[in-house]
C-alpha cells in the first residue's frame, strides 16, 4: 500500500493551525477530556523523574509540555503545525519556562531531522497524533536511537476496535460504529473544515515493532467504561453514572480485553 503522507501532513498541519488559537478554550471545558489529561498523566508519574529528558511528539498548543516543565522535567515540544507551535511561544514566555522547554517544527515521520536529537529519557506522545500517519512502523523504529539506555516511550494511541463506537450500531450509525475496523488505507476526519486521513494500530503493532530494542512495561485502556469526549456533557447529565464508570475503569483499565477496546489505550516500553 502507497501512502502519500507528506501530503496528509500538509492537511493535518493545516487544520490544527486553523484550531490553534481557540483550542484550549474549546476543549478546557470538557469534563471527560480533563479525565483523560488526568489518567495520561497519572501514568506519566510512575515513569518521570525531576531532571528527566522528554521529546514530545505532536505536542499540539503545549499543555502537557508546561505540565511536564512543572514536574522538573526538560522538554522538547515537536509538532508540524506552526500554529501550535505560535501558541507554545507564548505559554513559555507567561509561563516562564525557556529554560525547561524548547521546541521544534519537526514531523514524527522525520525524526533523523531533529536539530536535537537528545538522547532522552523519554519519548511521549498524547492524544492519538500518531494516528495520523499510515508510516507509524517508521516512526517507530526510529525511536531507539533518540532514546538513552532504559529509556521509555509512553504514547496514547487510538486502537483499531472502540466498544462505545461499536455500540453505535444500534443506533443505526453503521459507518461510524465499524470505521476503524475497515481503516487499512486511512480514514477521513474533519477539523475545521479541514480534511485528512487517520488510521488505527492496536497495542500488539506497537509491540511488534519495538519488540527488538524495547520491553514492555503496560498497557491501560482510556475511555473503555468512561465514555468518549465527544458524547458531551455526559458527565453533567448522568453524574452518578459517570462516576460509576469511572470506578469500574479504573479496576478494569489494565485487563484484557478492557485494556485494548478503548476509545485510547495508553501504551509504555522502556528500552533493553
């Protein structure tokens, strides 16, 4: 299969500019969302230390970047569009954090251009941007060399099989509830009024392709009892079953098949 993903970059770059300066805003509101923010970074916790190094992949406007900064971490922020990388500038300059983050418009699919190659401590990636390459095997296989001796990948991905989206075929939403079963060659999303492709990788493609320099440390699942951000406002009009959900995730997030049938799943590896 061909995939022209210098041309899906070029869309995908353009409709996150497009979001940059409204994103924060648009999301910050989104009970599930901070859910989400919550568990990612919960799980970063167990695996940072103050002083680490951390490349980010895809670090959109740099709200995990500021957090990581506030843990004592150093980071460098990596991303394709401009616009967000307008909107870190600034979030370093009221922060005043220059001295923790750098950043750097660089694709994930081109890491060998990095004008800083590390080595780090980590490489993390939140919020399934991976998805948007049909090339996540090349990205990949460049992780090792960017990473020092035991260093760990952490990224939040979006696997092939989502057990919300599929219950959707009940309501008659048939596309929707198998997109990302049929999602080989890409599928269309929409931002903005921007087009470009995304596609799914379950757990045991990360593993496969890592599988020669890296160990595995976990896999959780985010957003399998929890519901998608995208049903809004679900935790306001049901609180005590969001609550509920909440408590059954976090007992079932690292079981299979709970682990693996999210709407995400938090995967981590740490280098031989």
């Amino acid at each position: 299969m061909i995939v022209d993903s210098s041309n899906n970059e070029t869309l995908v770059a353009a409709a996150f500019s497009q979001q940059a300066n409204h994103f924060d805003s648009l999301y910050s509101g989104n009970t599930i969302i901070q859910y989400k923010r919550e568990r990612v970074r919960s799980h970063l916790k167990k695996l940072i230390q103050s002083g680490n190094s951390i490349l980010e992949l895809n670090s959109g406007t740099g709200e995990d970047a500021v957090w990581l900064a506030q843990q004592k971490c150093e980071v460098h922020a990596t991303d394709i569009s401009t616009g967000m990388l307008e909107v870190i500038h600034q979030k370093i300059r009221n922060e005043v954090l220059d001295n923790l983050i750098s950043y750097e418009c660089c694709s994930f699919t081109q890491l060998e251009r990095l004008q800083n190659k590390g080595p780090y401590n980590m490489i993390f990636s939140n919020f399934a941007g991976l998805n948007c390459t049909g090339d996540l095997d090349k990205v990949l296989t460049s992780f090792s060399s960017l990473l020092k001796p035991n260093g760990i990948v952490t990224l939040v991905l979006l696997p092939k099989f989502c057990l919300w989206e599929f219950l959707l075929i009940f309501k008659g939403k048939f596309k929707t509830a198998t997109r990302r079963f049929f999602s080989k060659k890409g599928r269309r999303a929409k931002i903005d009024g921007h087009h470009f492709k995304c596609w799914y990788y379950n757990p045991s493609y990360v593993i496969k392709y890592l599988k020669s320099d890296f160990d595995l440390l976990s896999v959780e699942g985010l957003c399998t009892f929890v519901p998608p951000s995208y049903l809004e406002n679900f935790a306001e009009k049901y609180p005590r079953a969001y609550q509920y959900l909440k408590t059954k995730e976090e007992k079932k997030r690292k079981i299979w098949p709970w682990k693996n049938i999210g709407d995400y799943y938090i995967i981590s590896m740490q280098k031989k």
